[in-house]
C-alpha cells in the first residue's frame, strides 16, 4: 500500500512538484528571515563576547544594554575589589570616538580602553583574535588595534600595514595590529588601546570609567558572588557574561521594531505554505479519488487509507523541508562570502532547524487534513460512476 500511496502521489508531475514547491518556499523563507534575525541578535552581543578575561561585568545598576554606557566613579573599583569572592579586578572603556583619517573625512569608532597593566579585555591571542601584530604592542605610545572588518571599511583592499595613523580629539592613534572580531549591531570600526590611552581619545568628562571586569576566586559561585557585588556596593549592577548577553537580547527584542517585523515575515512565510501545499494537496485529492473509492471497495479500511495520505504528506514535507533549509544555509554561505565590506548578520543555530521542522510539520499536516475528510466520507460506489 505505500508504494500505491506513492505511486499516485508522483502520478501527476506537475501537482507533485507544486506541493514540493509549497512547503520548501515556506521552510527557506522561515529559517532565512529567524537566521537574520538571530544574527541581529547575536551582533548586538559580539562586544560582551570579544571582551574576555572577566568572569563578571560591573556597572552602574541603571545600565539596560552592552552600548547603554553610564559613566562610573573611580571610587567604585575599589569597593569591587574589596568585595569577598574578588581575586581581582580591572577597568574598561567603552564607548565611541570620532576619527579624522588621512584624507581629512571623518569617521565614527568604537572604542575600547583595556588594562593598561594586564591588557584584560584585549583580543584573546589564545583563540586567534590577533590577526596582526603583537598584544604588547599596545603598551607603545599612541598604538590601538583595530579589527580586521574596519579596516578594509576605511582602507578597502589595502594590505594591513603597521603605522597607519589616524586622529582622535587632536591626538594621534597608530594601529599597530589586526584583530579578528564579532560582526556589531552598529558595524562601526573597533578599536582597541589601553585605558588611559582611550581616555585621551574621547572629549574630556569628569568620569570615564564605563565597566568594570572582576575574576572571581576559584570556587565561588559567579550568581553568589554578582549578588554580593550588588549588595555591598549599593549603586552597582552585577552581571556574568551570559546574563549581561540576554540582558542585551531582551533589551532590543523590548524596544525596536525587529522581532515584529520579522514575525511578520516568517509568519507570511507559514501561511503562504499552508496555503500552497493545502489547496495543491486538496486538488491531488479529488484527481485521486477513483483511486480512493476502488481501495475502498476492495476492504481497504479508513485507517489504511489515513496512513496512506499522511505517508504522501511526510515524504512532501521531507524534501520540502530539506530542500528549504538547504537553501536558506546555502543563503548565508554565499552571503557572508560575498558581502566583505560589511559583517552580514547571519546565524543558524541548531533551533531554527528544529522550529522550522515542527512548522513544516504542522503545514503537512493541515494539509492532509484538507484532503482527508473527502477521502474518509467517499463511497466505495463512486469508482463504478
């Protein structure tokens, strides 16, 4: 009876192929707009997750996202440090800076000021975020860093070469060397220098310090020990790395317009199969249903006859579903590979592939069910009409 079932269900080339059609659009067009999504997501991060070393962030309690930079006093490192639990912690600077390049224009950085004496925060050289250059090199007057991406924004197809200089609040800044960062949400150049050096490239205020890092002693718990932060310090918020990550998610997922929008879009998307593989589905159902009818007048049960149709709408929903996730990720290799001025905001994680499943599944399975009340209700005798 399978063979039957798929006998008939390729019988008509073109309805077959329309249904295929139906459900791989309504996959690709799914698990592409939730990957840009996520990547918008995840761009919003990519500074808490290039910045290593700390296994806590401190800031003022009032801070609602990674960019929501609320200035701290110096006062406040020290009441960290004293915090039981600590074994140390250091400064950050972050925040933009405006650079006059060599051609006299202008051009908006983000700016990140590390330890001047553990270079905390710099790009890890352990995980290959040092593209060019040595870490130590920031130590040198006037050197920073920049990532790789905002390079070839300013210079093009330019190789890197160290002693390119750039000029911040009237002061010089030499790139010294090449970092390989996470793509941001605002896609502005990064670069990175000591933290008494980042705070002469920003106009002068009377508090700089924006984050502070803390590394916790072996074996204590970080919630426990962000919770004694909090406390002890009264005015200071206490976050881990992946807390300070969701805070940030639910900040922009809150307070713009992109969940709604792409809801929207993969909502469409969902429709727009259900529609296509509904109606094509119905009309392969009534071309079929002498075929139906003469089963049924050899005994073949409803039963039988339910897990035939449902067989036809799990090998659709197969290759439809292969086929769209398959192109929704050939989407983004092709993407990321072609865009190189620009950091495309592209990820798929494992549970676009799992949500993408289950809304195929629940468009195949409407779909059968539009055909199957006809199919359940036909008269044996129709197949002698």
């Amino acid at each position: 009876m399978n063979w039957v079932a798929l006998k008939m269900l390729t019988g008509d080339k073109a309805k077959y192929l329309g249904i295929v059609f139906g459900v791989s659009f309504a996959a690709l067009l799914m698990a592409q707009q939730s990957a840009i999504f996520c990547g918008l997501m995840r761009n919003t991060t990519s500074q808490i997750r290039d910045i290593q070393g700390g296994d806590v962030w401190v800031m003022d309690k009032n801070v609602q996202f990674v960019d929501d930079t609320k200035p701290l006093s110096e006062n406040a490192l020290y009441r960290v440090r004293g915090v039981e639990g600590v074994r140390w912690a250091v400064r950050l600077y972050k925040g933009q800076g405006r650079a006059r390049l060599e051609d006299g224009n202008f051009q908006q950085l983000i700016v990140i000021g590390v330890d001047d004496a553990t270079l905390v925060g710099a790009p890890a050289v352990e995980q290959g975020k040092l593209l060019q250059g040595k870490l130590e090199d920031l130590r040198r007057p006037d050197a920073v860093i920049m990532d790789e991406f905002g390079w070839r924004y300013l210079y093009g197809k330019e190789p890197f070469a160290p002693g390119k200089t750039i000029e911040m609040n009237d002061k010089r800044a030499v790139i010294v060397g090449l970092a390989k960062c996470n793509p941001t949400f605002q896609t502005f150049p990064i670069i990175y220098c000591t933290y008494s050096q980042a705070v002469k490239y920003i106009p002068q205020e009377r508090k700089t310090l924006t984050f502070i890092l803390a590394k916790a002693d072996d074996g204590v718990a970080l919630p426990q020990l962000c919770q004694r932060i909090e406390e002890q310090t009264g005015n200071l918020r206490a976050l881990t790395e992946d807390a300070f990550i969701w805070t940030t998610i639910g900040y922009y997922a809150k307070r713009t317009g992109i969940p709604i929008n792409f809801g929207i879009t993969v909502a469409l998307g969902f429709f727009v199969g259900c529609a296509i593989a509904g109606q094509t589905f119905y009309l392969f159902t009534i071309e079929n249903l002498k075929q139906f009818g003469s089963l049924k007048a050899m005994g073949v049960s409803n039963a039988r006859l339910v897990r035939m149709v449902m067989l036809q709408a799990l090998v659709v929903g197969v290759i439809g579903y292969g086929l769209g996730v398959g192109g929704a990720a050939l989407f983004g290799f092709v993407f990321e590979r072609a865009v190189t001025n620009a950091p495309p905001a592209f990820f798929f994680p494992w549970q676009i592939l799992a949500i993408t499943a289950a809304a195929v599944a629940v468009i195949i399975t409407l779909s059968a069910a539009v055909s199957l009340r006809r199919v359940l209700f036909l008269e044996p005798a129709v197949v002698f009409r």
